[in-house]
C-alpha cells in the first residue's frame, strides 16, 4: 500500500514553474554560491551588463563610424572617442547602478516618477533610435556577408532576423547570455586590425591628449556621430534592464562596477584599434569609405586578400551581437513604459508585449534594409550622429534619476559622479549644438 498521501479534495494542486523560471531560479543560487567565494568566481558571477552593453556599442555602425573618423581624419580625432569613453563608463556605470538598487528599469522609473508627460518623451526617443541602431545592423550584416561570401541581402538579412529571434524568443535567460558573451569573441578581429597596419603610434597618441577639430560641418557630423556610436541610447536602457533581469543585489554593486568599467574601456580600445588601422593605411592615400569593402583595404596591404575576410567576419559578429540586444533593449523598454512583464525567462502567454515588441522591431527593420536601393553605409554612419541628438532626451531623465534620494537612497551619485555625468551631458551637447550651427551656414 502506497504511503502517498492523495491529495485533498478541493485543494487546487500546486502551480510548478515554469522551466525558464526553474533555470533561472538556478543561476540564481549558483551565483550567489560563487559570490561566497569571492575573487575571480565572485566576478564572473556577475559579468555580463556590463560587457554586454559595452561591447555592443561597436556594432556595425561603430566600426564605420570608426573607419570614417580615420580615413578622414587620420588620428586627429581619436580624443573625441577618449572623451566618449568616459562619458561611457559614467553612464553605464549610473544605469546600471539604478537597476541593482530599485530592481526597475529606466523606463519604469520615468513612468513612477515623471508620469506619461517623462514617459513620452523617452520612450519615442529610445524607439526611434533602437530602431535606426538595428536597421544599421541589418545592414552591417548584408554588408558583412556580401563581403565575406558574395551573400545577397535577401538572404541574410531574413536569416539573421530569424536567429536572433529564435535565440530570444526560445531561448532562457543564462543561454541568452553565454550566446551574446560567446559572439562578443569575435572583437578580436579589429585588434588583429590595428597592429597589422602598423599604425604610428606616436601620432595616436598625441590625437588622443591633444584636442584639434576642424570647423567643418563633415569634421563635427563624425565627431557628433562618435558620441552617438559610443554612448548609445539603447545600450543605457539596455544595461540597467539587464542588471534587474539578471536579479543583481546591492552588494553586487562592487563587482558590477568592474564589469561596467572593463566593458567601456574594451569598448573604446576596440575603437580605437579601428581608428588607427585606417588612419595608417586610408587616410594617407585620401581613400573614402563608401561601403564596407573600403574599409576592409585598410588591411589588404598588409595582410592580403585575408583582410577582407577579417573584417567580414568581425562585421557579421558584431552585428548579430548587436541585432540581438537593441530589440531586446526595445522590448524592456515598451513594457517597462506601461508596466508590463519584461523577463526573457517569462513565456510569450506570460509577456506578450515584451516578445511582441521585440518581434515588431525586428520585422520592421529587417524590412527597411531589404527596400531595393538602400543606401546601407549612409544608413549605418547617419544613424548614430541621430542618437547623439536623441541623447539629449534620456540623460537629463538619468541624471536627475540618480541624484534623487527617494529613489537611490544613500547610492545617489557622489560629487565627483555628478561633475563627470554632468560634464558627459554638456559634451553631447555642444557638439549636437555646434553641428547645427554648422549645418545652418
């Protein structure tokens, strides 16, 4: 006789989890037991916003931005970048710090404290630029597989959208994150890049201390467009959601810090790699980038017909990185915007706007490449100087955010936070001030 005691009647059965919930409830203990451990385990337990949000930003439209900046201008710019990498760290760092302390994303967070009036100035901002941010990176990868292997972009651009939707949409949380880490890999291409072509480095150092800009409207549309590609507004959005579904504590916040800060600076190293190899091999020859192959032959002379292929495939890498976290950047957004479920571990039933969002995005700028005619560089070049404009809607929201007690507590932002955040706003401002001047002329 079983000694099972049969349920009661009229006792509902208990509810089990769902399996994404099982899995991440997993992770959960698993890295709070590395935490216990302390050192490189205790790092590694909370890698990832950081990285993720930092990496990200060279996407496609990044290493364009980059190869413009260094064919046309050699390494006289390269401050600009440094500047944008500071600006980065302080942002990231102040995103993803709001999103350990009150466990809410930053749309949330406007919607609780700025109402509908805050919410509907951010939300269309991040909109708009996630979604010209992933037509770049469709475009990255149709430039990027035309280069590498002659691929139309009637089929990889469709191939790509169905990847990166299969990985959200099907995938669980930790899986999401190994993928995206394990694709981030491929930035070693663009440091394969800079010491092949043999840069001065001499002179990049002095472009990177020195400030010099050219009163041009090109010289500040490329300046403009660094900031934009190196602080992008998605990528805010993105960490600070990233860090509350990943269920980080306040005591993470130590270890956090170190991911948000290796993340910018690879971030602005890899960038600047990109910089200097076609400020070595373009800029003096005078050679403008016009699609993808040119700025491969910033390799070509040194390291042969492998150097298209090289940056191909680094091109293609990045953009599915990309591809995958602007959407979902998107898709925390919109739900957070009017409070509904933002989880990867929740089912399309549990979160339909959060998926549904994510998918829309997708289609949407799958769609736009695939026009016949697209100008792919203009769209991943013009893009970014867009979110530099953009910016000027999320980091006073983010400032201000970070500064208020009733929402940090006693982790608002020091003085010293709040003079580089400060400076970082100013900096994005005047330049988006000074090229508009400039385009009036």
């Amino acid at each position: 006789m079983s000694t099972t005691a049969a349920p009661q009647a009229g006792r509902p059965r208990p509810r089990r989890a769902p399996p994404g919930r099982h899995w991440h409830r997993r992770l959960v203990h698993r890295r709070r037991h590395l935490l216990r451990g302390g050192g490189l385990a205790a790092l590694l337990a909370v890698l990832g916003p950081g990285i993720l949000a930092g990496l990200s930003d060279d996407d496609p439209a990044g290493i364009t931005t980059y190869s413009i900046l260094g064919a046309e201008h050699g390494y006289r710019l390269l401050w600009v970048l440094a500047l944008s990498t500071v600006a980065l760290i302080a942002f990231h760092d102040l995103a993803a710090r709001m999103g350990v302390v009150t466990g809410k994303g930053l749309l949330a967070l406007v919607r609780e404290h700025y109402g509908g009036r805050g919410t509907a100035v951010a939300l269309p901002a991040l909109v708009i630029a996630n979604l010209g941010t992933l037509c770049a990176e469709f475009a990255g990868i149709a430039a990027g597989m035309e280069l590498v292997g002659g691929v139309s972009r009637h089929v990889s651009v469709p191939v790509a959208a169905f990847a990166v939707s299969a990985l959200v949409l099907r995938g669980s949380f930790h899986r999401v994150e190994h993928v995206l880490l394990a694709l981030s890999g491929v930035f070693v291409t663009y440091f394969v890049a800079g010491f092949l072509a043999r840069p001065d480095w001499g002179a990049a150092t002095e472009g990177m201390v020195v400030p010099s800009m050219p009163l041009t409207r090109d010289a500040m549309l490329i300046a403009v467009a660094t900031v934009g590609t190196t602080l992008a507004p998605w990528g805010l959005a993105f960490i600070q959601s990233y860090a509350v579904n990943k269920k980080l504590r306040v005591e993470d916040l130590r270890l956090e810090r170190v991911d948000v800060v290796v993340g910018a600076v690879l971030t602005g190293i890899i960038g600047a790699f990109v910089v200097v190899a076609c400020a070595a091999t373009l800029h003096p020859g005078g050679i403008a980038i016009e699609d993808a192959a040119d700025a491969a032959r910033a390799l070509e002379p040194l390291a042969g017909h492998a150097a298209s292929a090289l940056f191909g495939v680094g091109f293609v890498g990045a953009a599915l990185l990309a591809a995958s976290i602007v959407p979902l950047s998107t898709a925390y957004s919109v739900s957070e915007a009017i409070g509904a479920p933002a989880d990867v571990d929740d089912t399309l039933r549990q979160a339909p706007v959060f998926y549904g969002s994510f998918a829309a995005m997708v289609a949407i700028a799958a769609g736009i490449v695939l026009i016949p005619g697209a100008p792919l560089i203009s769209l991943l070049f013009l893009t970014q100087a867009l979110n530099a404009v953009l910016l000027l809607a999320l980091l006073p929201f983010m400032r201000r955010l970070g500064s208020d007690p009733a929402v940090m507590g006693e982790h608002t932002l020091g003085r010293g936070s709040r003079l580089l955040t400060g400076a970082s706003l100013a900096m994005v401002a005047v330049s988006v001030a000074a090229l508009a001047v400039l385009a009036l002329l």
